[in-house]
C-alpha cells in the first residue's frame, strides 16, 4: 500500500501518527483488564491463571523490543512497523476465538511480542529525523498523548465487556491493530533510507548492542528512564491494593485518584515539550525533573510515615513525581539515543528493554513485599527519585553523535 497522504516530519499530524502507535501497549493492557475476572469464570481457572494473559503479554512484548529496534536498522523502520501491527491484529482476532485458556496466553504471547515493532519504530522514526532537543520535545508530546490511553481504556474495555462478552474485548483490539495498521500505511514515509540500512545477522545484533552500551552517554539516560520507569511501575502494580484494601475506597474513587497522577503526567509533557521548544536543553530537563522525582518520592515515603494523614498526606507529593516523570523522561531517552543515529533502531530497542524490565521487577516486588502497604510503595518512590537524581548529577556533559 502506497503512502498516499504522508505527513510532513515534526508536523503536529506526524506527532500524531507516532503517538497513536506509542499507546498500543497500554490499549492492549488497560482494555482487557475489566475481563479478568469474567476470564476466570468462564475458563474455570483461578484468577492469577487468568493474569497470565497480562503478565505474559508484557513479557512478550519485553523480549521482542530486545530483536525488533535491530531489524528495523537492518529493513527499514515502516516494514517492521507495518508487519508488527498486522501480526497484533491478527493475534487479537486469534485471542477473540480462542477455544481455551492456554491458547488465549498463547495468542496473548503473540500480541505482545506484535506490539513491540509500534513503539520501538516510533522512538527510532523520531531520532532518524530530530537532534536531541527537537527529539526530546516530540517524545514529550507523544508521551502526553500515551498518557491519555490508561485513562480511557478500562472505560472501553469495561463497556464492551458489558454489552458483548469478553471476546469482544479482543475483538476490540483486533480492530485498533487494523486500524493502525492502515493509519501507518497511509500516513507514514520510511525514514531509514536503504542505503543507511545494516545487512542483519546474530553477529550484527550483538554488535550492535555492544556499540550502544559502549559508546559515552548512552548508559546513564538510560539507567535514569529506568529508575523513573521503576517508580511509575511501582505505583501502576501496587496502587489497586494500597487504595482499596489499605484506604478502603471505591472503584471510582481509585480511578479519580489513577486519573490525578496521569493528569500530572500529561501537563509536564506538555510543559516540558514547550521548555524544549524555547532553547532548554535535554540535559537541563532532565536534572529538573529528576529533582522533581526525589522531591515527590521523599515526600512520599516521609508522609507515610504520619499515619493519620492518610491518602490527602501522600497524594500531593505522588503528584509531583508524576510530574518529575513527564520532565525527565522523554529526555534521557532522547540523551539515550543521540550519541548512536546509524543504529537508532537498536538504541531504542535497549531503551524500551530496559525501562520495562525495571518497571516489571519494580511492581511485582512492590506488591509482593509491600502488599497494601502505602510505606513500602512510597519508599520505592523515594529510592528511585533519588537514585534517579544521583545519576542525572552525575551524567556527563552530551557527547557529538558516534560516527559509526
């Protein structure tokens, strides 16, 4: 299928195009989980069987970000990007008529590993094209429209599941595939032209690898977007039991609270996008928002610790590390990527990678051991603010972009 209405690069509908692809992974999870209950019911399992379809999902669409940013630097970023949407529609279609639990992790395994190529592609289509500072502002306005999907797809996947079943609810997101399946092929252009291209091979990927993590100012961004990431994990696993079993409070009431932090999220990607537009450098961005990250974090663990104070003691100081994340991240992920352009696919492979498995460990390991505890969830607020802030304190003044 020709490009036949390609949007101009770093124009507000191309912004657009790449968000749309950048909220895949939250569509696939936040819509579904209003079926996991219904999930148990109907297969006769116990309910954490029934989260494999989750859990699974997300270790799937992990390990493929360690394979997909490769192959788009070796066969150009819209191929990947266009196969990877097809093949999470079709995994959606596939999940809507399973006959049975195991193939429905199966098929969910499928979807997760598809749902890698849209925002590794996406990252990589931004750095093909921007400096530093202009990628860093683009990724702040794609995060904002990311932000917008946690908030809106419980609210769909809820309805459908009322008025048509579970299967639906994939059916669902067979239909968003599809959609942004034709969205890429009609809207975007290839930005990787063939002679920049790499001829793929196993030696080729680890190559690769080893050129990202070896060359100066790549490591520490990315350990930054992992603290930041680690925290934001932490709060998305633990908050359903901190709110309802500790605090007690209703469902609706836990989705103000959900929508507060990811309101937060939105306005500093916003506002961190016009900062950058006006000559703040990515750097500087990322010190600011990292400070905004220890603040909110050490707020957080120091307010728990006054007992009577309650959720109106902590939510204020959640609130600002939410808006330390909107400030740093899309930054450091930019500072990730700027040093290594001829392998941006690869970078943004070992960016996502790396975020998601902090984000992974640090919310199993916040639930697990922290359970309902609103103290253990905040000093894990607390130690990966400061961590982040140590880091970004730490980091290196930008090097020019590695030649090779």
């Amino acid at each position: 299928m020709a490009v036949l209405f390609p949007r101009r690069v770093g124009s507000r509908g191309w912004i657009a195009s790449l968000a749309a692809m950048t909220a895949i992974v939250a569509m696939s999870i936040d819509t579904s989980l209003p079926a996991q209950p219904e999930l148990a019911r109907v297969f006769d399992v116990a309910p954490d069987t029934a989260a494999l379809t989750l859990s699974l999902f997300i270790a799937g669409f992990a390990g493929a970000q360690l394979v997909t940013g490769y192959l788009s630097d070796a066969f150009g970023r819209r191929r990947v990007l266009v196969v990877g949407l097809g093949l999470f529609s079709a995994a959606g279609a596939a999940c809507a008529l399973a006959p049975s639990m195991g193939a429905l992790i199966a098929f969910r395994v499928l979807a997760g590993a598809a749902a890698a190529a849209p925002p590794v592609v996406a990252r990589a289509m931004v750095r093909d094209t921007q400096p530093a500072g202009e990628a860093a502002r683009l990724l702040s306005a794609m995060l904002a429209v990311m932000a917008v999907a946690p908030m809106v797809a419980p609210l769909i996947g809820g309805a459908v599941l009322e008025l048509a079943g579970w299967r639906a609810v994939f059916g669902v997101l067979a239909t968003v595939g599809a959609a942004l399946f034709v969205l890429a092929q009609l809207t975007l252009a290839e930005t990787l032209e063939a002679h920049q291209r790499r001829p793929p091979s196993l030696r080729g990927l680890f190559a690769a690898y080893g050129t990202f993590l070896s060359t100066p100012g790549t490591r520490i961004p990315v350990l930054i977007g992992c603290a930041s990431f680690a925290g934001q994990f932490a709060w998305i696993s633990d908050s359903p039991f901190v709110f309802k079993a500790h605090y007690g409070v209703s469902s609706f009431a836990f989705a103000l609270y959900f929508g507060g932090t990811a309101l937060a999220l939105i306005a500093s990607s916003v506002t961190g996008g016009r900062l950058l537009e006006r000559g703040l450098s990515p750097r500087r961005m990322v010190l600011a928002g990292t400070t905004l990250l220890a603040v909110g974090g050490v707020g957080a663990a120091a307010m728990t610790q006054l007992t009577d104070l309650g959720i109106p003691g902590f939510m204020p100081p959640l609130v600002v590390y939410f808006l330390g994340i909107g400030l740093a991240s899309p930054s450091a992920m930019a500072m990730a990527m700027a040093p290594v352009p001829s392998i941006a696919g690869t970078a943004s492979s070992v960016v996502g990678f790396a975020s998601m498995a902090a984000g992974s460990l640090s919310g199993y390991l916040t639930t697990k051991l922290g359970g309902d505890s609103p103290r253990g969830f905040a000093n894990v607020l607390a130690a990966m603010g400061v961590l982040a802030l140590g880091l970004a304190l730490g980091a290196p003044p930008a090097r020019r972009p590695h030649a090779s």
